[in-house]
C-alpha cells in the first residue's frame, strides 16, 4: 500500500505539470483514466473500485503506466520542462522535479526541490528559506 501511496503522490504532482500545459496532455491522460480525475486531485482518494484493483495486484502497474505517460511529456515538453528546477545547493544545470522522488527530496514550506544527495551534504535546511528569512531580517530592521 505504500507503494501505491507514493504513485499516487507523484501522479498527483504530474497531473500538477499536465494541468498547466497547453499541449493537450492532460485530456489524453484523462483518456487513460477513464474519467477517474480524482487520482490527479488527491492521493489519499480511493473507490472501492481502486482498492480492489489494489488487492488484485492490477493498480500498481496501471498506475506506474500513467506516471510513465506523464513523465515522458513532462521531460520532452518545452513548457513543462521550463517549470522544472535547478538544484540550489550544487547548482548542476539538469532540470530536476518534484516527482523524481527516487533523486530528489522538496522543501516542505517553499517548494524547492533538491537533489537527495546535496540535501544530505547541508543539513542546515533549504538555502531558499534562509535566504526568505534573511532578506525579510532586513527589511523589518530598516
């Protein structure tokens, strides 16, 4: 069930991307949904249908074939990979997402995403937040 969880968690997170690209992705990932949307709005929504299918074994790899449909747009598309990140530890210019949840870890209060690796290397926390909390320092001490 955890697994399923985080498929879920990563659908719902490209369903984030497809929602904002004009390519038509997203009505052809509502195709192979067959009008089950819920699985992009929430990860923790479930039909009696889904668990079946959980218990049958069938949902995993339904859902791993939709994240793959997913994320091959996201990684070929102009707009969508425009909206991706670049880590701001290491500064490597590969565009990392928030749903690389095997090489990346997010900030949990801006959103930034990081690689795992650089992350584990500073473990003071997100240099965006310090970089927030200094400036807003700043500007409430002049």
């Amino acid at each position: 069930m955890r697994l399923i969880g985080r498929s879920r968690e990563q659908l719902k997170l490209l369903g984030d991307y497809l929602g904002l690209c004009r390519s038509g992705a997203l009505k052809e990932l509502s195709k192979r949904l067959n009008h089950r949307n819920y699985l992009l709005e929430s990860p923790h929504k479930f039909s009696v249908a889904d668990l079946q299918q959980i218990a049958d074994g069938v949902c995993e790899g339904f859902l791993k074939a939709l994240i793959e449909f997913a994320s091959q747009h996201v990684y070929h598309c102009d707009l969508c990979t425009q909206r991706g990140f670049i880590c701001q530890i290491c500064h490597h210019q590969d565009i990392i997402f928030p749903f690389e949840f095997d090489t990346t870890i997010r900030c949990a209060e801006c959103k930034t995403v990081f690689h795992h690796s650089c992350q584990a290397v500073v473990k003071k926390g997100c240099p965006r937040c310090a970089r927030r909390r200094k400036y807003q320092e700043q500007n409430t001490l002049t």
